[in-house]
C-alpha cells in the first residue's frame, strides 16, 4: 500500500479552489449564525450580550486570546534543535 503525499500541491487542502470553497462556506455559515442570532429572543445577564452577533465575536476574540497566549508560551517554552544533543 502506498502512502498518500500530502506535501506540495498534490493535497486537495492546498489547491486554490479548495481553498476558496472553504473561505465561501465558513463565510455563509457564519452569516448564517449571525442572522440566526437576530432571530431568537436573548435573555442577557449582561449588558452587552444583547448586542446582535455577539457571541460571533466574543468567540472570534476568544479564539484570538488563546492562539495569542499559545504562541507567548512557546516562545517562553520554546528549546534549540540541540538541547537533547549531548
């Protein structure tokens, strides 16, 4: 059996098409979400939850907090290709 490649632009993730597929179908779904949002009756425990899409951007933020504090601890975390070298 034979291995599948998955560098280059063999991979169907690489290809320009698919690519633009992806970013067409996440950019429907998410206005989708957001029109949903518009639709259904909030109950807020805070103020600023009953803005419209929210919970859109509060995850968008969230997301970008935690992909900010992953890359600050691997820089603080991060060891020479070297350091099990004797």
């Amino acid at each position: 059996m034979q291995e599948p490649d998955f560098r280059g632009d063999n991979h169907w993730l690489t290809r320009p098409a698919t690519i633009k597929l992806l970013w067409r179908i996440s950019s429907i779904a998410l206005v989708l979400l957001v029109l949903t949002d518009l639709a259904v009756e909030k109950h807020a425990h805070f103020g600023i939850d009953e803005l419209p899409g929210f919970s859109a951007w509060f995850g968008f933020a969230a997301c970008v907090v935690l992909v900010l504090t992953s890359k600050a601890i691997g820089v603080l975390l991060k060891r020479p290709d070297t350091y099990y070298d004797d």
